[in-house]
C-alpha cells in the first residue's frame, strides 16, 4: 500500500528536525514515478524509482506508491538527502576526491558488497557514478538519533581520499558519511556542488587525459606564453590551445592533455567582488548561471535572460540593477531557486576587482553551458528513441475519441492512441526525422514527452506541403484539424505558440517564394495574448502576415452561457459555422 502524502509530510518534518540543513530542499510528493518522470518511465519499462535529487535546484522528487512504510521512506529520504545532497556538501575537487578513493577501494571488505549491489542496480553507469550511489546506500545505515565524532571522517578523508595514503576501507566510508550527517544536524555543511545534471559534474574537473571537446580556460595575459608551451602541439602540429576572438577566452582544443595546463582549468570555488559596479554585478549573474550579453542593464528594470542551463529560446533567468546610492541589485536562476520567490539580493562591495577570479568565472560559466548543451543532446537522442519506440506500437486513434468529437474533427492518419485513452500525436523536423510526441488526454491536457526536444518541430496536418500552395500555421492539433477540413489544404501544426516563430523560420528556408499565413489562437478573456502575439512575431520574422477570428460575437450554441469559449479556430468553425479568414 502507498505511503500516504500525510504521512511522508511527517517524516520529512521529523527528519528535518533531526537534519534542519535538509530544510533548505523542496520535496516534491507523487503518487507513483509517471507523475515524476513521464509515461514511458513507469515502473515496468524502466524499473522501480522510489527517489532522485536534482543537485542543480536542490529538490528531491519522492513517489510514494514505491514506499510501503514510514520506516522504508525513511531509507529513500536518507539516500537521497544524506547521500546524494550530502557528497555536494563537497567542493568540487573534494567530492572527486572521495568518489575517487571509494572507486579505488571497491575491493575491500563489506564495501565489496555494496559495489556489487550497485553494479547489479546500474550497470550502464561509470565507475564515478556509482561511486556515488554506494556513498548513498552507504547512508541509508545511518541512525538518525544517534550522535557521532565528525572528526574520524576529516581523519580518512586526508588518509584515502588526498594523501591516498592506504585504500579505503568500510570503516572509512562510514566515518565519512557520518561527518557529512553530523554537519547536516548542526548546519555546518551546505551544498558546494551544483551540477547541471548527473553527467555535468564530472566534466571539468574529473576530465580525462586527453580532451573529447573544448575546454575553456582562464588564462591571464601574463601566462599566455607559459600556457601555450605548456600545453603544446597536438599529433597534427596544431597549437593544443587557442584565442576565441569573440568570447576572449583561451580554450584547450580536443585532443588537448589537461594534464599539462591544470593551472588554468577554471577554479569554481572563486567567489566575484570588486571593481565597478556594472562588472562586480556582472561576474555575480555569470556565476548565478545567468548568460547576460554585455554589461548588465542598471537602470532599475527587470531583465529576463537566458540561464547557462536553459534549452533554446528559453529565458529562466532575472535580475534587477540600480546605480543610484549605494550600487545593489537581485536576481533569480529559477532552475536553481527553491521557489519563485527566492530572490538573491547584491550590494555593490566596492575595492579593486581581481581580474583573474573574473577570468575564471566567465571561463567556468561558458563551460557549464557548453556541458549543459551536450547533455541536453545526449538525452534529446534517447527521449526522441523512446517516444519513436512507443509511437510504432499504438494503434490509429479512434475517431469515436471523447476530445476529437468534443472538437469536431476526425483524426488524421498519424494520430496514435494509448491504452488509457490518451491521442498521441508525433513531431518532426524539418527533413521529415521523428523528433517527440504529445499526449492529449480525453480531457483536453497536453502533454509533451518528457525531455524530448520541441524546438523548431511540427506536424503537417492533412496533407504534405509544397511550393504552390499557401502555408498555414495553426498551434494546436484540433485547430489544424479545422483549418485543414475548412479549407482543404494541409496546416502546419507547431505544437504551442511559443515554437511559431522557430518552425516558420525553418519552414521559409524551405519554401522562400511561399506565401505564409499564421491562424491566432486568440483568447478574448486574457489581457496578454501569447497566441497572437507569437503569430504577429513569426509574420514578421518570414515577411508574411496573420489572422485572427473576427471581432463580432459568432452565434452562440442553445445552452450557452457566454462566449468566453470561443478562444480559437475550431470553436469559432464548430459553432458559428462560417469561412475561416
């Protein structure tokens, strides 16, 4: 029987009571591991998933139908908090360190075991990984209620994991996640590590002898000589590093030994301060992860900006400057922030700015957003592989479906239906590759599948395009439908309003000489139109033009009681039954 959302509520409480740092997590409660992490991650495709911890915004996801007990959610919430938020507790260098040494001591007595659970749970991940899941099974032991000497874990921490000086043994382990426990009860340990994802943490400073990518690097203008003879030639006779023009930034070239210049790979735990105001405030959001072009806007306006862990278009980042007095301002990385109102306020420090601590920020935020970028392709690759698979085996919708006859239209060819009722339509890119998929429930939600990409994908609705014919562009499937049965031609669906001006600009590479005309979903109860001002957007971005439904009320259905329902095509087709503009 699941663990109730009022009982996995106390035991958090009581465990935030015995570790008052875990108060500083959100806890996110579902019912099972599908309201977490999508249909295609249920528990018979991929396994049970009592947990995660997401380092990057300091939440932990918990579903509650793989927990029976208080005593059980106990285990996952010690896994999780105590293992996986406590090794950030860490620096950097300090939690390679530690995963290093438990990878080193894999043989050893009792922590043999754990590695063979571990290895038998994950084998698809690397040896630093699963170090990291046997330093949190390893705190699932942990009583809670009983008080320990953190210093026997500062003790093996210096003799396995920086002298190196014997291996580690269980005795160790132990003694280093009861130093981490001990510093999460009395508040002396905080999260040092924020990787953008599993993958990230390990990049830069964990990175291999030879480098598979570029690698940004502080390199003051005093050492360029120094590092450019220290890193050497690479087997092709060209320079291992070199000078972005446009970042100005030296980079090491793949292919590069990262050995041979560890003095100039960015150093995380460099803290900005100094300097005029504008640059102080600058290397501040640089490091938040927020990516701001130029010097930051000090005039007192709010500033949305893209964060180093945003997908394309995406701007997940704020802030707010003033000059006026004393220079001070705030900002918000809402992939970081525990809620939408954890604001962190900056005042100017004044003194003399230490331009190599700027050279590294910029160099480690440029990094972490190349890393973030790769890791969203990785995972792009592999939620677009699962949608495909899953696509392939549903059965053609049901044209007697509650939400296609709600709306009037019979599906199209393409149109899959799930076991549980849901439509299922695909998204391709512009040469015709499936990309993801979207869930539309019997209800009406939508929902896209989980991590796969969206940008720049649609749907041609009815028909294939081509260069005669005009192009229409409507958001949704049920208003491409309409537009479609309303006037023969196919309509490209863009899946929301957000991704028309991306699909139009893709799609006016492919047929320039087209005309293209964008159909607004246009809702007359909202003050800001997101529809229609995406459709104006896209007009403007191919040289095309717009419309939207026309300004006198359509005749209302018998039983009607407003006309706050009529927001987009298909309604306006269905009930007022006139031509499409």
């Amino acid at each position: 029987m699941a663990l109730s959302y009022d009982d996995a509520e106390a035991v958090i409480d009581e465990f935030c009571k015995t570790y008052p740092q875990a108060l500083t997590i959100t806890y996110n409660l579902a019912l099972n591991q599908e309201e977490l992490y999508g249909p295609q991650n249920s528990v018979a495709l991929r396994g049970r998933i009592d947990g995660s911890y997401r380092a990057a915004s300091r939440r932990a996801d918990f579903a509650l139908a793989n927990c029976d007990s208080n005593q059980e959610f106990e285990r996952t919430l010690r896994h999780e908090i105590l293992g996986h938020y406590g090794i950030n507790t860490f620096s950097p260098a300090e939690k390679r360190a530690v995963l290093d040494g438990i990878v080193a001591g894999r043989n050893a007595p009792k922590l043999v075991e754990l590695w063979a659970q571990v290895d038998q749970l994950y084998p698809a991940l690397n040896d630093s990984r699963k170090a990291e899941e046997v330093f949190a099974f390893a705190c699932e032991n942990i009583e809670p209620q009983a008080r320990a000497d953190a210093t026997l874990g500062a003790q093996s921490f210096k003799e396995t994991c920086i002298d190196r000086s014997r291996p580690m043994q269980i005795s160790d382990l132990i003694n280093l996640t009861t130093m981490v426990a001990e510093g999460l009860h009395d508040r002396s340990r905080s999260q040092q590590n924020f990787p953008a994802s599993d993958n990230a943490q390990f990049k830069i400073e964990t990175a291999p002898r030879t480098s598979e990518y570029p690698v940004w690097l502080a390199v003051p203008p005093d050492d360029r000589d120094k590092a450019r003879l220290s890193a050497g030639r690479l087997s092709d006779g060209r320079a291992a590093i070199a000078w972005n023009k446009e970042e100005k930034l030296w980079f090491a070239r793949p292919g590069c030994d990262l050995d041979r210049i560890t003095d100039w790979l960015p150093d995380p735990s460099r803290r900005a301060g100094g300097g005029d105001a504008e640059s102080e405030f600058l290397d501040v959001l640089t490091q938040a992860g927020l990516v701001v072009k130029g010097m930051p806007v000090m005039d007192g306006s709010r500033q949305r900006v893209a964060t180093v862990d945003d997908k394309h278009g995406k701007k997940s980042g704020v802030y707010c400057g003033f000059l006026d007095r004393r220079p001070a301002g705030w900002f918000i990385n809402y992939h970081r922030a525990d809620s939408p109102k954890d604001v962190t306020n900056w005042a100017a420090t004044g003194g003399e700015s230490d331009p190599i601590t700027r050279l590294h920020i910029r160099a480690g935020a440029k990094q972490a957003q190349e890393d973030a970028a790769r890791d969203r392709a990785v995972t792009y690759a592999k939620q677009t592989l699962a949608a495909k698979r899953l696509y392939d085996r549903l059965p053609a919708a049901d044209p007697a479906h509650p939400y296609l006859v709600r709306k009037g239209i019979p599906p199209t060819p393409d149109i899959r239906q799930t076991r549980n009722g849901a439509l299922v339509v695909p998204f391709f890119n512009a040469s015709g590759t499936f990309k993801t998929l979207q869930y539309i429930p019997p209800e009406g939600e939508k929902f896209l599948f989980k991590d796969a990409p969206k940008q720049e994908h649609f749907l041609v609705v009815g028909g294939s395009l081509d260069p005669v014919n005009p192009i229409l562009y409507a958001e949704g499937y049920a208003t491409a439908r309409s537009l479609n049965l309303a006037t023969g031609l196919p309509v490209v669906m863009t899946i929301d309003a957000g991704n028309m001006v991306a699909v139009a600009k893709v799609l006016h590479q492919q047929y320039p000489d087209s005309r293209h005309l964008f159909m607004a979903d246009f809702d007359h109860a909202k003050d800001v139109n997101k529809g229609l001002i995406m459709a104006n957007e896209a007009a403007i971005a191919v040289g095309a033009r717009f419309c939207i439904q026309r300004s006198t009320t359509p005749k209302l259905p018998v039983g009607s009681r407003t006309s706050t329902t009529f927001t987009n095509h298909e309604d306006w087709t269905r009930c007022a039954n006139r031509p499409l503009p």
